[in-house]
C-alpha cells in the first residue's frame, strides 16, 4: 500500500506528460494534484483516466470562487470526475455553494484561505482589511470550517496554527510549499521538509517540482515517503 499523504502535483504541459510521469511513479504514488494549468491540456480526462483505470485518488485544484449558484453548477458537474479533493476559496458563501453542489457525493471541499503568495502589501492592495496576515488565515480558516469546508490548504508555517483552532477539530489540512531537505525552493519562500509538515497537523502534503522535475522522480517521491513519521 502506498501512502496517500504524499500528493504529487502534476503541474506539467499536457495529460501525455502527466501520465509519462504516473507510469514512472507507479504503486509509489497514489494521490495527485491536477491544477489549473493542465485543464486546456487534457486536465479532466486526465484524473478521469487516473481515477478509473488506475486507482488513483485525485486532487482537482480549482480554487474557484464565484456567486454561489455558479459555484454549485461547477461543482455539481466536477463531482461527476468523482474526485477525492476540490478547491475553491474559503469566503464563506462560496463553500457553503461548493457543499450544496457536492450533495451526495464523497468529494471533500477544500478551502484557501490566503493565497500564501500574497504578502501584506498585496492585500492592502486588494483593499483587504488591516491586519497580520496569519491572524487573517487564521480567521478565514474558521469561518470556512463552520461554513462546511472539510478542509483547508495551509503553508507548513500556518498549518500549526490551524490545527490548534477548535473549528478545526476532525478536519484535514493539506500542504503545499514542501522541500525536502537540500532541495530548490524556486519560487516557494515559506516552507518545511514532508516530515515537518506532517508533525505540525498536515494531513497531506502537495509536493511537484521536487518529484516531476527530477532526474529520477521514483527515487524522489520515495526520499518523501521515507521522510514522513511512521
Ligand atoms: O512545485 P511545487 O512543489 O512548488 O508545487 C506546489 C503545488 O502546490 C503547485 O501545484 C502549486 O500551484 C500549489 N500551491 C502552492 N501554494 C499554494 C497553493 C497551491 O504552491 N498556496
């Protein structure tokens, strides 16, 4: 059995790529990310075929966020992909949309709660409300939990956090922004090794350049796997 904490994203040109990629990883990865940047290459065949015939779990990385019968239409026809984890920002009537259109399917909803590129100037920016910017995650997160978020993504750095609020009791935290250690940033700045992440309350980390972008990404996701507390 593989273990699912690892989630592989698979933020690479086309669906031909990702399945390369997949057929190299085999038994040793069995959950991935299929973001934005892969829906005009194939995205959706993409974890269909995944899914149906190879057993995978899959993460669709949406993150859409819209008036709320919009966000319900779109989730309602994304579940038909049967997938295991959805996107779409956390603002409170967008996820109560996103569980409406989710009805009767086993599709988790997972809510952002900052964008964790943005700093405080990109906030002030968008004219978002003063304030520290994880005091600002930190009450996102709660209002997506009690708007029905089963979940939310957090950098390593806030996932501590999140876990310690009450709201987030029996909910799932997934992390992007993991490096083993030694590896590239490119352009992550706030990030943790696997293991930490998992120690800090992560129920998932999502981890892509470090595996697609290696000479050998098996031995890769395996130096991941082998991070992670037993
Ligand atoms: O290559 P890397 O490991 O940085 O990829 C991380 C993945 O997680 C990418 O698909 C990226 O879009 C996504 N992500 C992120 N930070 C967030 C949310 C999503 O890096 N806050």
């Amino acid at each position: 059995m593989s273990d699912d904490r690892l989630i592989v994203a698979l933020d690479l040109p086309n669906a031909i790529d990702a399945l390369n990629l997949t057929g190299k990883l085999g038994e040793a990865v069995s959950f991935y990310k299929i973001g934005l940047g892969m829906l005009t290459g194939g995205g959706l065949a993409l974890a269909n075929e995944l899914k149906q015939e190879h057993g995978k779990r899959i993460f669709l990385d949406m993150k859409l966020f819209d008036i709320g019968a919009t966000v319900e239409a779109a989730v309602r026809g994304l579940v038909q992909f049967d997938l295991d984890f959805l996107t779409v920002h956390g603002d409170p009537h967008v996820v109560r949309a996103a569980r409406e259109g989710a009805s009767g399917h086993d599709t988790r909803i997972l809510a952002v709660t900052i964008l964790t590129s943005l700093d405080r100037a990109d906030l002030d920016a968008g004219l978002i409300r003063p304030g520290d910017v994880a005091d600002l995650v930190a009450e996102r997160a709660a209002r997506a939990f009690e708007a029905g978020a089963h979940g939310v993504i957090a950098s390593p750095q806030e996932a501590a956090m999140i876990r310690a609020l009450p709201e987030a009791e029996g909910k799932l935290i997934v992390t992007p922004g993991v490096r083993p250690a030694g590896a590239a940033m490119g352009d992550q700045k706030r990030v943790a090794t696997p293991g930490q992440a998992i120690a800090d309350g992560a129920d998932h980390i999502v981890v892509g350049r470090p595996v697609w972008s290696a000479a050998d990404p098996l031995s890769a996701a395996r130096a991941i796997l082998a991070d992670l507390p037993g």
